[in-house]
C-alpha cells in the first residue's frame, strides 16, 4: 500500500516547477517564483511559504548562503523524501535545565 501527500494547489505547482529543473535554485519571491505567484495571482508570501513548508516536509531541499536562501529539488532519491513519502516523522523534545 502506497502512502501518498496531499498538498495545496501552491504547494503542488511549486514542487511541478521544481522538478522540472532538478538541482535548479530558487530564492523565496524571485524570479520564477514571483511569475507563478503572479500566472495564478496568488501573493508572493504563499508561494515563498509553500517552498518554505515543502521543505520541510523534505520533499525540497534548502539552501543558505548568507542571507540568501535558496529551495530546490534534488532527482535522486533522499532519505528524507523517503521518510516524507512513508509520513514518518522524527521530534526531538528539548528539556530546560
């Protein structure tokens, strides 16, 4: 039995946008993001969360380079795209000393 994701129609045009372009960058609001959001006039802070929100459920990757963040989709396979896909999960509790 296969487990499948539901997404958002966000969050599934901008994981499609991704994996035609695997290994590409994308920065939050930029560029190809900003024409999606613009193509189906949804805002730029819910095509820069749902890149946030794919992240992680680690079915994109996350890049930073100073201030510069960048998402993207990586082809080969992961543990962590594997882990998403099986909706297993992993919580680490912190305690106060």
């Amino acid at each position: 039995m296969s487990t499948s994701i539901h997404l958002s129609p966000i969050k599934e045009k901008v994981l499609e946008l991704l994996k035609v372009s695997p290994g590409q960058r994308f920065e939050r609001a930029r560029g190809d993001m900003e024409q999606l959001a613009a193509e189906f006039e949804w805002k730029d802070t819910s095509v820069a969360q749902a890149l946030v929100d794919l992240a992680k459920m680690g079915l994109i990757k996350k890049e930073r380079r100073g201030r510069r963040v960048s998402y993207f989709f990586e082809d080969s396979p992961t543990q962590a795209l594997a882990e998403a896909l099986s909706g297993k999960r992993t919580i680490i509790y912190f305690k106060d000393l």
